[in-house]
C-alpha cells in the first residue's frame, strides 16, 4: 500500500470519526447529567433523518439551510420525552434504573413502529443536494465534501458545546447538577428544568447529526440503529458521561474502524472497534476518560 492510499484512509477514518462524536455525544451528555442510558437515542437519529427529507420534500431546500430547524424541533421533542416519559420513570419506587431502561427502550420501539407504519420500511436517499456527490482534492486525497461538511458540523458543534458549558449561566448549572443533583436544588436551580433542558440539547446534537446524515445516507426506519450501536461503544470508549471523551473516541473509532478495512474486508470493518471497546473494559473499565 502506498503512503498516499495510507493517508486516504486515514483521513476518511477521521471524517467518520467526528460524525461519530457528533451522534453519540448526546448520549454522553445525558447520562452525565442524570445517569440514564437513553435506549432511543438511535430512534431520536432516525427522526431527525426523516424530519430533514420530509422538510427537504415540502419546502424544496437543502439540507444544509434546514440543519437549524431540525436541531429546533428535536430540541422540543427531547425536552417533551423527559417531561413525558422519563420524568415519571425517575420516580418509580423500586428499580428505578431498570424502568428508565424499559421506559427508553419501550419509546424506542414505539417510534420505529411508528415511522415503519408511517414510512413503510423503504429506503430513500435524497436525489439533489449542494454537496452531494462533490469531491474535495487535497494532492491527491480525495474527501467527499459531505463528509468534510459533516465533519465540519461536529467541530463547531462541540466547540459551541464547550463555550455553552463554560461561559454561560446555564452551563454552570448543567455542570453543578452533574456533580451533584440534591445540592442545586439549595441554590434555587430547578433540577427537572435541567433535565429537560438536558434532554432538548442532547436531541438537537443528534439532530444535527441526523441533517447530516441525510446529505450521503439512506433514510430508512432501522437507519438509527446501527449508528447508535457504535454510539454506545462510542460513549463507552470515551467514559460514560464524558461529553469530550466523546469526541476523542469518536476519532479513535473511527480511525480504528478504517485502519481494519486495511486488514480485513470491509463487510467485518467493526471487528477492530469491538476488540478496542473490549480491551477498553478489561483494563479501563470506566472508560478513557470517564470518573465512573
């Protein structure tokens, strides 16, 4: 393999990498904030890929002028999945955290249902796009530029996460009610508008990621599921309720998902992050850089 090849793969094991960050890191965020594993986190993807071509379809505009409104109204349809469903689940008196999981689970379920009912289980694909089958040349390696552009959103994404989580009055209390939930509730910060404010940003992220997701991938019911499965090992890798070990194992996934390809036929290209993710918990169990 020439050094040019190397490059080539690497660079594309990078730009899938950050996409990976951008999916999971909704989850990361969530579990940090109230130590619930959102098991419709695939779905939430899922409706924010159909949201994206039903909005294309009605309205005619790219994807990428409508990437706001979709993170808009994921953003309500998160805070209403806590207000609606998880707020009750938090209060069950006795497994609490088994409920939390059927609770997710059973939405998971329902929203697939749901699109499979209203959607059929056909695969779609936009047919026009501003970026769509564009190439970008950099002396010789060549990017999709919907890749470069999603990996472009992601950046952005978690630097305005960054600047969100350190420079305003409600970062601080996001991070205050991570650290410790009983205590805000002493210095007058309401816990459950947290966690639906919570739950509303961990959607948009994914929400952008599902606008993205509509410029090169197929839209189809199950299209969530397998991105939510490298989500979880995502989130794993980089340390459950780590918002930046997200984006740090995102890379890593997707290098180490890449660099397989080169070892083995690109139908087992998941064999290498399986074996990292359980090296990960054998030797770290909490993740690189969890607290757990």
């Amino acid at each position: 393999m020439t050094m040019q090849a190397l490059v080539q793969v690497l660079a594309s094991g990078l730009l899938t990498g950050l996409i990976y960050g951008l999916v999971a890191v909704g989850l990361s965020l969530i579990f940090g904030l109230m130590d619930v594993v959102n098991f419709a986190h695939g779905e939430f993807l899922m409706l924010a890929v159909y949201a994206t071509f039903g909005l294309v379809v009605v309205s005619g505009l790219d994807p990428i002028v409508l990437m706001p409104l979709v993170a808009a109204l994921m953003f309500v349809f998160g805070g209403t999945v806590y207000l609606g469903v998880v707020r009750f689940a938090m209060r069950a008196k006795a497994n609490q955290g088994m409920v939390q999981i059927f609770a997710t689970f059973g939405l998971a379920i329902l929203l697939q249902g749901v699109a499979q009912y209203l959607f059929t289980p056909d695969y779609r694909s936009l047919q026009v796009s501003w970026l769509g089958g564009k190439t970008l040349d950099l002396g010789g390696v060549y990017l999709p530029w919907p890749q470069v552009f999603g990996a472009l959103v992601s950046l952005a994404a978690f630097g305005g996460l960054f600047l969100l989580m350190t420079q305003t009055d409600f970062g601080r209390a996001l991070e205050a009610t991570r650290e410790d939930q009983g205590a805000v509730a002493l210095v007058g910060i309401d816990r459950n508008r947290i966690f639906a404010l919570g739950w509303g940003l961990g959607a948009a992220l994914v929400g952008l990621a599902g606008a993205v997701l509509t410029v090169f991938y197929y839209i189809h019911p199950g299209v969530g599921g397998a991105f939510a499965l490298i989500a979880y090992v995502t989130v794993a890798l980089g340390g459950f309720g780590s918002v930046f070990g997200a984006l740090a194992a995102g890379l890593i996934v997707g290098l180490v998902e890449a660099a397989t390809t080169l070892v083995l036929p690109p139908s087992l290209k998941s064999v290498g992050v399986y074996a990292l993710y359980l090296l990960v918990v054998l030797v770290r169990p909490q993740g690189l850089f969890g607290r757990l």
